[in-house]
C-alpha cells in the first residue's frame, strides 16, 4: 500500500510546472480513511483528479447515510447492478453472475469470486469456512469449528468476529452493527 503522504507529494509534484514531471498516475488504486474533519473529502477529491487528468478511470463510491454501519455497502451495490443481481436472487446464481461479470472484464475469477463473494452475501463453501475458521484458531476442536462455521451460516466476517472473540461469553459485539 502506499502511503498517504505520498499521493499528496505526487498530487504537488503534478502541479509543479515543468517538463521533468512524469505527469502519468502509476497506482492502482488510493484508499482514504481517518477521523473526521481531517480533510479526507478534499485529499479524495485531488487524487481523482490526478487520476482523471492522467487518463485514469475515476470510480467514486459514496457511503450512505442510512448504511452508517456498513462501510462495503456502496461497493455492494455496484457489484449488484454490474452482475444484475436483485434481492431475490438466490446464492448460486448470485456467484454465477459474479463469475460471468468478472470474466467480462477480463479479470481472473479464481482469485477475485472468493474475495468479492463474501461482499455479495454468499457464503463460503463449508470446506472453505473451516479452514478460516482452523488458521484464526487452530486450537479449536473439529467440532468447535463445525459450531462456529455452522451459527455464521459461512460468512468469514461473522466466523472471524466468533472466532476472534470465542473466549467471550455472549456474541461479539461487532456482529450486532449490521443489526
């Protein structure tokens, strides 16, 4: 990843006259986070502009204020219209239409469907959640690890929250936020 401060050393050096500037944007891709007010809104809007005026495709996701507490929210939403997925749409056609969408970017869908899958509400196969659920804890028992993959229904966001927290009586407190 690279760090913050260097996009804003590029966003400088690309806005300093002069043909020694290599005015092409060369990362894959910028991630913005912090507290609020710290300007992360003016930083994201400078780096799509580097972007853009280096030819760049500029994809903007905007939060909802009604999806406070899930922050993928946007980038599930655009992986729904891209895929034409609907609320009905059951599991395996939903990995379906991933499959093909990825494809039709000509992207890699053996290392991308696992990654983006979770994102759509598609559990992992069983097989798969134990593993995640044995290389989180590998203290846990088989059978612990059946209890822990079978009450997440698969979903290695929840296997993860139990599986970090199984120490702890009650449910852990990150799975109440998407409630």
């Amino acid at each position: 990843m690279v760090p913050w401060w260097a996009v804003i050393v590029r966003w400088h050096s690309f806005r300093s006259p002069g043909p020694r500037v290599d005015r092409r944007l060369n990362l894959p891709g910028v991630v913005i986070r912090g507290e609020p007010g710290i300007g992360k809104s003016r930083l994201a809007a400078a780096a799509a502009e580097l972007a853009d005026s280096s030819g760049a495709v500029v994809l903007e996701l905007v939060g909802s204020p009604f999806h406070t507490d899930a922050g993928l929210h946007p980038v599930r939403t655009l992986l729904e219209r891209r895929c034409g997925i609907g609320r009905l749409t059951d599991q395996a056609e939903r990995l379906r239409l991933l499959d093909a969408e990825i494809l039709s970017c000509s992207l890699d869908p053996d290392s991308l469907v696992p990654l983006l899958a979770p994102v759509l509400g598609v559990a992992a196969e069983p097989e798969q959640s134990d593993a995640l659920a044995a290389a989180l804890a590998p203290t846990l028992t088989a059978a612990a690890r059946a209890v822990v993959v079978g009450r997440c229904d698969g979903l290695p966001f929840y296997i993860e929250q139990v599986v970090d927290d199984f120490s702890q009586t009650g449910v852990p407190e990150a799975l109440y936020e998407p409630l």
